[in-house]
C-alpha cells in the first residue's frame, strides 16, 4: 500500500539542501491506549485481530494557515505562545488553504511568502484548522466497510462521506493520559513518537496560545530538522513535499469486523528542486 502523496511550495524560490523534515503528528485521544512509541503497519487485507492497521483515504483535508522554517524552536515546552520571530514564512494567510492530501499532487500559494532571511534553519512549523476532515473505505473478506457523515462506519452500499474530526484537547473528556504522546500529553500539547517519526502538536487560539477547550481553533505542529541548513540570499530553488497520510482502522477483538475508522497521522517528507 502507498500511502505517499504529493504538494509543491512554490518554485524559484529557496533551496532546501539535503532538507530532512521529520513529521506532523494526528494523535486521536480517542483511540484504544497504545505504548509509546506507535507503531502501526498497513493493513494487508485482513482485518486485525484487536488491533490497528493503516488505510489509503479516499479524501483527506486540511485547512492550512502558515507554513514556516524556523532558526530557533518557535514552541519549547515551558513555552504558552509561538514566538515565530526566527521564522520565516513559506505561506501564510487569514483565510486558510483547503489541500486535499488524498490527491496526488496539489500546489500551495505563495501568498504571505517572505523574502529569504539568511541563516541556519533547524526548524518547521504547520499551522493547521483544528478541524480536519475524511473519509475512507476498507474491504475484507468479500465485505466492504466505509465512513459515514457522523464519524461512524457502515457496511452498507454507497461510497465513504466525509467527517470532520475537531481537536480541543490531547488527554480527551475525562484528562486520561494519551498514550500517543510522551508522558501522557497536557491538554495542549503531545510530542509523539509515530512509526518512528518524531514530532510535536500544540492546540492553540488564532493567536498561537496555547490553549484547550472552546477557545482551540488551531493545530500547531512542529519538527526538528534532522539535516539543519543554511540559507543565503542567492539560494534558488522549489520544495516537493510527498505526504504519507492515512485513515487507522481498528479491528474487533476477534478480528471478525472493523470496529472504527478515524484520521491517523501524517507525515511530510520535502525534497529540493533544482531550477
């Protein structure tokens, strides 16, 4: 199964030499409790036995506000806001752009885009809606399960309809520790560990707080470079992000039938483009 799509950031702009971009996180508080680090396959054709597996969705969308690179980390943990004064912004705008991930290729504007600002970058920065939005199908043993408009599955005909998933909180209604996350996650923040791609997920305000509850509007997601890179202004070049995202399904305890489906985490790979 591939579950690798694609999106461009621009051309003719920076180079992103030798560029490692590590993850963007979607832990679902939820999901059944896994041990820290997650480790989930593809599903191969069978359903799992009380267990997860991985799924090619058939649309997955994201509302996307800013993209960054950043020099300093714009989020450390004994921090309440982003401070995006070492950033420099690849895109960003007040009315979001929708990317469809389950497509194969799609280009983000250069809206808000920044002139280059020299220096070392170790960092980048999503910011995304706190709603995300899917769909998703899996057949097995001659049956087909599929996502209907309230977040729940359906064996019956017709193809899979979109749901929105909306995050206010890490820890979930009752403050359960989030085995997704280190230590359980706060409220407002879980750093994961998934399929071995390291990553960070703030829920803040509009204003980039940090926050949870009625007051989360959006999804800040931050990586450390693994290859951090230098940028001057003669640097040229475009980003080709491929996008491994999918739906995890979670099978019943005997392995019979598809207990539930829901938006998994996703991961950005960049590469640079030459002119």
């Amino acid at each position: 199964m591939n579950l690798s799509k694609k999106f461009l950031i621009g051309t003719n702009f920076i180079i992103f030499y030798s560029l490692a971009f590590t993850s963007v996180l979607l832990g679902l508080y939820q999901k059944k409790a896994m041990a820290f680090p997650v480790n989930i396959p593809p599903c191969t054709g069978s359903i799992p036995v009380d267990d997860s597996c991985l799924v090619n969705p058939t649309s997955y969308e994201v509302d996307i506000y800013k993209v960054l690179i950043c020099q300093n980390d714009p989020f450390p943990s004994n921090a309440n806001k982003a401070n995006l004064s070492s950033c420099m912004k690849l895109f960003e705008s007040n009315n979001p752009y929708t990317g469809q991930l389950a497509q194969n290729q799609f280009t983000l504007p250069s809206t808000g885009r920044d002139q280059i600002k020299e220096g070392q970058y170790s960092y980048v920065a999503v910011v995304f809606s706190n709603v995300l939005t899917g769909a998703g199908s899996y057949t097995s043993g001659g049956k087909t399960y599929r996502t209907t408009g309230n977040g729940s599955i359906t064996t019956d005909p017709g193809d899979p309809v979109k749901h929105g998933e909306t995050f206010t909180g890490w820890r979930g209604e009752f403050d359960d520790d989030n085995d997704y996350c280190r230590n359980g996650a706060t409220q407002s923040r879980c750093e994961t560990d998934f399929n071995n791609y390291q990553v960070t997920g703030i829920i803040t305000d509009s204003s980039l707080n940090s926050v949870s509850g009625n007051s989360a509007s959006r999804l800040f997601y931050l990586a450390e470079l693994t290859s951090p890179f230098t940028l001057s202004k003669s640097s040229s070049g475009s980003i080709e992000i491929n996008v491994d995202n999918a739906y995890e399904l979670n099978g019943s305890f005997d392995g019979s039938s598809v207990d539930s489906m829901a938006i998994a985490p996703f991961v950005f790979q960049p590469t640079f483009v030459n002119n």
